[in-house]
C-alpha cells in the first residue's frame, strides 16, 4: 500500500490487558520511556514502574493499580513510537481506546496533559473499586450470539435486578454486566439459546452498567475540575461510537462511560467505513488486534507492546 493511500488510527488498550513487566524493556532501552514512567511514579507518589515490571499479578489485577499502570505504558510506548520510528504521526487521523483506553488516545491526541490522565485514571480506579464493594456485581463474556439476542436477554432479566449488555467487543462476543445472582441466570439463559460458550471475567465488579453510578457520579466531579482541550485529531468515544472534538463533549462521554456500554466494534467499524485502513494497536496485549481480526481480518493491524514487536515493525514499512 502506498503510504500517502493510508488512512491511519491508533488504538489502546482496556483494562485486563496488564500483565507483569509490560513496559520493561521499552523503560531500559529508550529514555523516553523512562521519563513517562517517572512522571506518573512523581504524579502518584508510588513506585508504578516497580509494579509493572516486578509486581505480583494479583497486585497488578486491582483496579486502581492496573487502570494507571496500562496508561502510562500505552503512553510509554507511544512516545519511543513518536521519536523513533518511521512512521509519519501526521498520517494518524483518529484515535480510538477501549474504556480506560480512551483515557490515553485523549492524552496522545492533546485533550488531556498526561499528568492529569494519570490522577484522573488512579481516581477513576478508585472510584471504580468503592462501587464495587458497595455493589457487588460480575461480568461474562457471551460468544456466539448476536448483539440482539444477548440484548433481548438482558431485557427479560431485568425485572429481576440490574443486568446489560456493557462491552460489544466484535460480532458475536458481547460482555454482559450486573448483579451476580442476575448475571448466572442470563448466563444460563444464554446457553439455552444457542451461545457458543459463556465465560466470566476476572473482573472485580459489574463494570460499565447502573452499579456504576456512584463510581460516574464522582468521576464526573473530578472531569469538571480538570483541563480539556480540543483534541488534534478527533477521539472515537466509546458511548456512542462517534468522534468527540469539543472539550465539553470529551468530559460528558468519559464520565457517562462507567456506566454505558462500550460500543467497540461498532467504533472500529465506523473508523472502516471513514476509509481508515491501517491501525496501530499501542499498549500492552494483543487484544485489540484479536477483536480487528474478528471485526474485519482484511484490515492491517500492527501491534506494539514490546521492543521486538516495534523494531519489527519498522523493519516492515
């Protein structure tokens, strides 16, 4: 493909991508990295570094840890792609996160300074956590129903409590979330009516759904004391499945997010449709390219989140 034909988005990561020594390398090999790190080690007066390459899964696992920890790599990693590969940055049209992602394509994109992200996201972790424990809740992965069937599930459940379809990750897999005596039953019920497989998530509470409120309501406070510009180039927010561009519009998206559904591949697709034909996955994992490959497996999907991976792909451009 010749380069002045591409179209380019980046996307990132959610959390349940972390895992320990992401980022490692990147911080020992480039100093761009280390300056990240060491800001949000500075911003959040702990060794965020020190959990990400040393620390215990479990520790890496909580909410509040991993929410800044995936931030802060994808930003890592963004910033020794910025400076040290050949790929021209003008060429990123749009930027798309996955939930806590979204936090880091506003910051590659200049909504937010990286400062403020990683307080916010620590917060919104926090948050996250409190409701959980006030709440107790659950999520599962429904694989191989339709969108609308796995919604018309939710619907009969939910004279029963609260239940919903919160992530739709691709066609045919769509995260329900909600109450965790309501979420077996739908799970059952999913089964019955023909789901591949049902899987719960290891997740700590029913994230994305109304259990989520309390953990928006606060959010929402902390979004209105914090600076938003207009981005650079337009975010895909993932309530709605369309561009953001106005700082009040950024702040409203991000805190009714908690507790929407995110609506991933309908994002992706959009980004499709707006003729965007190369996507660089930038953080920890290979989610994103696994959900590319079942959204569209034409589109061209390169991933970094190691050394290898991103000296690999230079040697492909």
């Amino acid at each position: 493909m010749v380069e002045n034909l591409r179209k380019t988005a980046l996307l990132f990561p959610g959390q349940g991508a972390q895992y320990t020594g992401m980022g490692k390398d990147f911080y020992e090999q480039y100093k761009e990295a280390r300056e990240v790190f060491n800001k949000a080690n500075e911003v959040l007066g702990f060794d965020l570094s020190a959990l990400c390459f040393h620390g215990k899964q479990e520790e890496l696992n909580k909410t509040s840890i991993c929410q800044p920890a995936i931030l802060v790599t994808s930003i890592a990693i963004l910033e020794v792609f910025k400076k040290n590969s050949s790929i021209q940055m003008d060429t990123c049209r749009a930027a798309c996160g996955l939930s806590l992602g979204e936090y880091t394509a506003h910051v590659a994109v200049g909504s937010m300074t990286f400062m403020d992200a990683v307080r916010l996201v620590y917060k919104r972790g926090l948050f996250m956590q409190e409701a959980c424990n006030a709440n107790p809740g659950g999520m599962a992965s429904v694989i191989g129903l339709e969108d609308e069937k796995v919604e018309q599930i939710c619907n009969e459940m939910k004279s029963l409590g609260i239940i919903c379809a919160a992530n739709y990750n691709s066609p045919g897999q769509v995260v329900i979330s909600g109450e965790k005596t309501i979420l077996e039953k739908a799970s059952l019920l999913a089964k019955e009516r023909g789901a591949r497989m049902v899987v719960p998530l290891k997740v700590d509470g029913a994230f994305h759904s109304e259990l989520m409120n309390p953990a928006s309501s606060k959010l929402s406070r902390e979004l209105e004391l914090t600076p938003i510009s207009k981005p650079t180039i337009p975010v895909v927010a993932n309530i709605h499945a369309q561009y953001v561009r106005e700082p009040e519009e950024i702040k409203i998206s991000l805190a009714k997010q908690l507790n929407s559904p995110v609506r991933w591949h309908q994002s992706v697709s959009m980004l499709i449709r707006d003729g965007f034909n190369q996507f660089y996955e930038i953080g920890p994992g290979k989610s994103l390219s696994g959900l590319m490959k079942r959204i569209d497996s034409t589109q061209e999907i390169k991933n970094i989140d190691t050394v290898e991976a991103f000296k690999n792909m230079g040697k492909s451009i």
